[in-house]
C-alpha cells in the first residue's frame, strides 16, 4: 500500500505543478500547448546543473538536498526564459498561439538533444556520480531514525524513500492557488483571460498581465520538468518526457481550470500511471493477492484511460466548461 | 486602361497579390531559420575544443548544400556534386511528410488545425501493417494486396480523423485538445493492438520490437525505374503517388463544388451557413479527409518494403506526423506548394544525416533549423502585414509622379482573406 500511495504521489506531483503552468497561462488568456517542449528544457537544465555541480564538486552527497533545492530555482528560471519566446509571439506579435506552441514543442527536444550530443556524446545526459536515489531521496538517517527502528505507517509512506521536492511542490501549488484566486493580483490576471477589453478599460495593462501569466506558466513548467526527470528517470535528460505535458493539459481540462479539481484529477490519472507500471506487483491491503493483476485488464488500457475520460469528459461537459472566455484570441487595443 | 498602366503599377499589382506575400513571407521564415541554424553550428564550433572553425563551415556548407555532398575525398576535403542516392533518399523520406502536409493543408482550408497528424498516421500504420501481412500472397496477388493495404490504411486515417471533427462540429470542443487526445490514445491502441501479435518480427535476432517488413509477404511498392535513375537509394513509386494526391487535392480544392465549400467555411462559418451550405458535416468531412491523407502517408511509408515499425509506440509520437505542420504552413497550404515544402524539409534532413555522418555534428541542428521556421510562420501574417505596409508607402511616394493610383481599392484589399487563389 505505501508503495502505491508512494508511486502515485511521484506521477501525480508533475502533472499538478505542470498542470497550475497551464492554467496560469490559459487564465491570462493565452493557450500554452508548449508546456511539453518548456518540461524537456526544464529537465535538461536541470540534469545539466546537477551533472556541472558534480562534476566540479561544488556539492557534495551531504549537501544534496541544498543542491535540489538550487536546482528548482535554476530550472524555473529557464523554463520562464524559454517560454519568453511564447510570450513574445503571442503578445507582442499577435501570433497564433496554438501554432508557436507547437513551435515550441519542436524546437526544446530539437535543441535538448542537440546540446546534449554536444556535451555527452550520447542521446542521454545523467548525473556525474550516484544516482538520484541514493543522492536525493529522503532517507533514515537524514530524518534522525536509526537503521533498524520501527516506523509507522505515516512515516514509512510519507517521509522514508519520498523526495523533499514532492512537498516543495505542493507548496508551491497551495501558495500559487490562493495567490489566483485570493489576491489582487490573481484576479486581474484572470480579468485579462475572461474580458480583456473590459480589464484594459479599468487601467490594467493587459499584456504585462499576459507576460506574467505566461512567465509562472514557464517557471511552474520548468520545475515540473525537472521533477519528472527527477523521480521518475533517475535524474536523466532523454530530450522526451512522453507525452507528460499532454497528459498536463488533460489534466487541466479534467479539472475545469480550477485548482481543487485539478489536484483530484492529476491524483487520479497518477493512480492510472501508476497502475500501468506496475499492476502486476501492486499489493493493495498486503494480504498476498495481486488483485489488479488477476483482472486481467492490459496496461495499455491503464494507460489510455486519462486521455479517453478526458475526451468523455469534454464531450459530456463542454457546457459547463469554465474555459476562460478570452483564451487565444490575441489582445489588439485597437479593437475595443 | 490596362495596357496603358505603366510597368511599375504591374510590379505594385504583383507586391499586393496575397499569394506573393504569403511565398515571401515564407521565404524569409526559411532564410532566417538557416541563418539561426548556421549562428549555432558556428557558436558551438567556437565554444567546443574539438571542433574548429572550419569544422564550422563545413558545417555550414552541409546545411546549405547537404544534398549534394558526396562524402570527403582522399585529402578530407568535402565533395560536391550530382549524388543520386541522397536525391533518391529525400525523395522516399519526402512522400511520408508530403501526405502529412496536405492533411494539415485541406485542415487549414476549413479553418482547422489539424495537429492529430500522428495519431492518423499511427493509426494507419496499423491498418496497413495488419492488411498487408494477413492476406497470404500466395491466395491473392501482391498488388492487390498492396491496394487493399493501401486503401485500408485511408480508410483507418479517416476514421481517425473524423473523431475531432465530431468533437469539433457537435460539442463545440476546440478541434486542438481532441487531436491531441486521440494522438495518445492511438499510441496506446497501437501498442496494445501489436503486443502479442505475431507479425512481431521473431525471424531475426533482437527484432521482436519491429514489426516484419511487408517484404515478408511479398507486398512491396514497385519502383518503375526510379530505382535505376537514382541507384542506390531507396526511392520507390511512392513518391508519385504522393505527388498525385497532391495534384487531386489541388483540383478538388480550387476546381470543384465541395472544395469551395470547404474553403467557404473556414473563411466565414456564418456566412457558409447562411449560403446554405451545412456547416458541421462540411467540418467532419473536412477532418475525414485529412485523416485519410495522413493513413495515406503510413501506408506508403511502411508498404515500401524496407520499412520496419517500432511498434512500442506509447512513449513517443511519430515524428513524420508533426512535420507536416511546418510542410503545409510553409507551403502556404497550397497543396502543389506542399510537394516543394516538403521535399525541401526532407533535403533538410538529410543534410542533418550528412552533418552526422561527416562531421562531429550531429543531425539535430536541422530540427532545430525546422522548429524556427515553424515558429516565424506563427507570425507570417505580421510580417504580410510588414511587406503590405511597405508597398502602401511606395505608393503614396510615387504617387506624386506618376498617374494616381486607386488607394481606395489597395485599401480594401482584403488582408484577413484566408482562402487562396
């Protein structure tokens, strides 16, 4: 059972914080389809501090967490640097935003994967030395348990074997939520995604608050590709996270645009991840019988099942969708 | 009056026409993305230890002219010239991503973006694989079975297809989240359909990840002699089958009933309607289409014979499906434009595969090179805009001196007109 909740939280953690990128940006009003090309960026920088950090020992293996920490920071910024190009496009010159989303999409494996053979020589950049697990991950000793005692359930689940960036992460979800929906701020943001003519009438410089959106999209998308390389690659920068930023999208439509229903949702279809890796060995209530195993079901049907509810959902609800109003179409004062 | 118009009033006339500012514009995303990816090879050659500056501008050469390399000759100088296998080579690899471009092309001519490209083309894939091994040759002649592959795939593509058009059409859903979706789950239904298949190739070692070659039952694409004008390649018929959707495209677009109405409603939904003409099947059909242009495209790829497929498709999409997006926006979505765009990108490309055959280079710069240019056609309308803005200013310059031209009429030029001529 831990290892299942545990597995979970591991898929369900990317999807959320990526998920929140979206919304930032759709919010403002502008559709960001690049955050699968933004996570690959985001990863690769990632991987590629860890790996100079190592290589150059700035960090060594007890001041790991320090170095994770650095890292997030690091990859937010050039995830909100990459997606100044989106940005750029879909403010300043009106572009078609959907297109130079794809555009993105195209140009961050282009690129990754380019540096990466530059740098490696291979098609894949790892860490220096060790490996994720053992650098990163939340051990016994760094909490102040000894080898052998004996933990409870809540702390063999949520503390021993978890990495820190999972908490960071929902943090950040929680803080980044309540400052939408709770602050000034956030409500002109999302003014500027429902009703831009009328946002730009009360004084709000709709195009800052378009940049802005689009920036925490970038930064939010940026850490998220890294925690995915992170927790479920082993620290590795392939120049592909496998649809994850799609599956973010889905996650976010699932969820209506709203923070709560999205993190019920991104929980959910990690629970569906997580089953397709690993159904045969899942041992729900520890009694010996693996029962999802004996239902037979392929896991590919596991994992086609987010994209086919989504697509059920969006067929069922497309009246009640709270799609912000205003999304994609680019803001042209001229034409209040 | 016309004859009597002077030669620079045909010039202006010809600076305004939409389809010349849509080719320019066009041009100038292909120039810059060269140049960006020329700046980065010679970026790298200056910052890397292993590469100097005139691995530089072999590098450069290679991007330029990489068609055309035939390798290095005894000195290690690179060599130039007339080299049938690379033409033959981006011939066969155009024909996949030329079926992929006018699927995106019809698309756009009814208004829709069609980004579900993979998803069809995997779709396809399928079908065609599944036809073309099943039927034993010996019971039905190869080429009949190469047509029912071929069809099979089509008809697989259109089926595909017509799912986000559906969406689209009846419950109003942005016909971009429904492709995206269905891309993925075709990973999934493919994968699932060749899990424990027994096309899987057990024949040959290491192989069971790869679906047997069409060869194995005799079903291959013929040649028609292209192989002896380009030996050593691996060209086949299929580029002119290829070429011929695009010509049936072109005429069913521009020359018949149905494609006017198609164009009608991606110019002006409303203003279809109101024709008379009915919106949401048009829409359907539309995506239908593409779909099928797409199953197209799989089928003559993979029924060339010497074409295997990884049929572990959950992780990754196939990229031949999202090239053809940068094919038809170059292209202008003209479809006999697209067979140029697309061998282009397929030059492309294979000079990306010399830069890593020769030089310490590897092939994705040309990615790179494809990924600007589809980020300049974003924008292809600011910079239609630039190009009109310009020739309005050469009119009001030389209107002083010659005979007054029509403002009033380059004024209402319509920009935003979407259907070419």
């Amino acid at each position: 059972m831990e290892f299942l909740i545990q597995q979970t939280m591991i898929y369900a953690v990317p999807l959320l914080i990526v998920a929140l990128a979206g919304v930032f940006a759709e919010r403002s009003g502008v559709i960001n389809l690049a955050l699968e090309g933004i996570m690959i960026f985001g990863a690769f920088v990632g991987v590629l501090f860890i790996n100079t950090a190592q290589r150059y020992e700035l960090f060594s293996k007890e001041q790991a967490q320090g170095l994770m920490l650095l890292t997030m920071a690091v990859t937010a910024l050039s995830g909100a640097l990459f997606s100044l190009l989106l940005s750029f496009a879909a403010v300043n010159l009106k572009a078609n935003q959907t297109i130079s989303g794809t555009a993105l999409n195209l140009l961050a494996p282009a690129l990754v994967l380019f540096l990466i053979n530059v740098i490696a020589n291979q098609n894949v950049l790892s860490m220096a030395n060790g490996d994720a697990a053992s650098w990163f991950m939340l051990k016994r000793a760094d909490l102040g348990f000894t080898q052998t005692e004996e933990l409870n359930f809540f702390e063999r689940t949520f503390l021993i074997r978890n990495y820190l960036t999972t908490y960071i992460c929902i943090a950040i979800f929680i803080i980044l939520s309540v400052i939408l929906y709770k602050t000034k701020f956030g409500l002109r943001l999302r003014a500027c995604g429902e009703n831009p003519h009328a946002a730009d009438s009360l004084g709000i410089n709709v195009y800052k608050m378009r940049y802005a959106g689009t920036t925490i999209s970038g930064a939010l998308a940026g850490i998220g590709g890294f925690v995915f390389a992170l927790t479920t690659a082993n620290a590795s920068s392939t120049g592909d996270v496998a649809g994850f930023g799609f599956l973010a999208l889905a996650v976010m439509i699932f969820g209506n645009w709203n923070p709560l229903s999205i993190a019920g949702a991104s929980i959910l279809f990690g629970l569906f991840k997580c089953i397709a890796a690993a159904y045969a060995t899942i041992d729900i209530n520890g009694d010996g019988v693996f029962a999802l195993a004996e239902l037979g079901i392929s896991t590919n049907f596991y994992r086609m099942l987010p994209y086919l509810i989504t697509l059920l959902v969006l067929a069922f609800t497309s009246k009640n969708s709270r799609a912000p109003k205003a999304e994609g179409i680019p803001y042209d004062k001229s034409t209040r | 009056m016309n004859k009597n118009l002077p030669s620079i009033e045909n010039g202006r006339k010809l600076l305004q026409k939409d389809s010349f500012k849509t080719a320019l514009s066009s041009l100038i995303s292909i120039l810059i993305g060269i140049i960006v990816g020329c700046i980065i090879v010679v970026i790298v050659a200056v910052a890397s230890d292993e590469i100097t500056f005139k691995g530089g501008i072999e590098g450069v050469k290679l991007i330029l002219f990489g068609l055309l390399c035939k390798g290095r000759d005894a000195a290690g100088e690179l060599v130039f010239g007339f080299n049938p296998v690379n033409i033959g080579n981006m011939l066969f690899r155009a024909t996949p991503v030329i079926m992929t471009g006018l699927s995106v092309a019809v698309a756009f001519k009814t208004g829709l973006f069609n980004i579900g490209t993979p998803g069809q083309y995997l779709i396809g894939t399928a079908a065609t694989l599944i036809i073309a091994l099943s039927i034993p040759s010996d019971a039905v002649a190869s080429w009949i079975i190469w047509i029912l592959a071929f069809l099979g795939g089509m008809a697989a593509g259109a089926l595909w297809g017509m799912i986000p058009g559906i969406f689209r059409a009846y419950l109003h859903i942005n016909e971009v989240l429904a492709c995206i979706m269905t891309n993925w789950i075709a990973a999934n239904l493919v994968t699932w359909i060749f899990e424990n298949s027994p096309f899987r190739n057990g024949a040959e070692s290491g192989k069971v990840g790869y679906i047997m070659k069409t060869t194995a039952n005799s079903v291959e694409t013929p040649k028609f002699g292209l192989d002896r004008l380009f030996s050593g390649s691996q060209i086949n018929a299929g580029i002119i089958a290829a070429c011929l959707a695009a010509v049936i495209i072109y005429v069913i677009i521009s020359k018949t009933t149905l494609g006017y109405e198609l164009k009608a409603c991606g110019s002006n939904r409303n203003a279809a309607e109101y024709a008379g003409i009915k919106g949401k099947r048009k829409i359907v059909l539309s995506m239908a289409i593409a779909g099928s242009l797409s199953g197209g495209a799989a089928a003559l790829y993979y029924l060339s014979g010497n074409t295997e497929f990884f049929w572990s498709t959950y992780q990754s999409l196939p990229s031949e499906g999202f090239n053809g997006i940068p094919i038809a926006l170059l292209a202008g979505n003209n479809p006999i434009a697209v067979i140029f765009s697309g061998c282009f990108m397929s030059a492309l490309n294979i000079a990306g595969q010399q830069l890593k055959n020769f030089t310490a280079y590897n092939e994705f710069v040309t990615d790179i090179i494809i990924a600007v240019i589809v980020y300049l056609s974003a924008f292809s309308l600011v910079i239609k805009m630039l190009l009109s803005k310009r020739s309005k200013r050469e009119i009001l310059r030389g209107n002083r001196t010659t005979a007054p031209v029509n403002l009033a009429k380059s004024e209402i030029e319509p920009e935003e007109r979407q259907a070419d001529e």
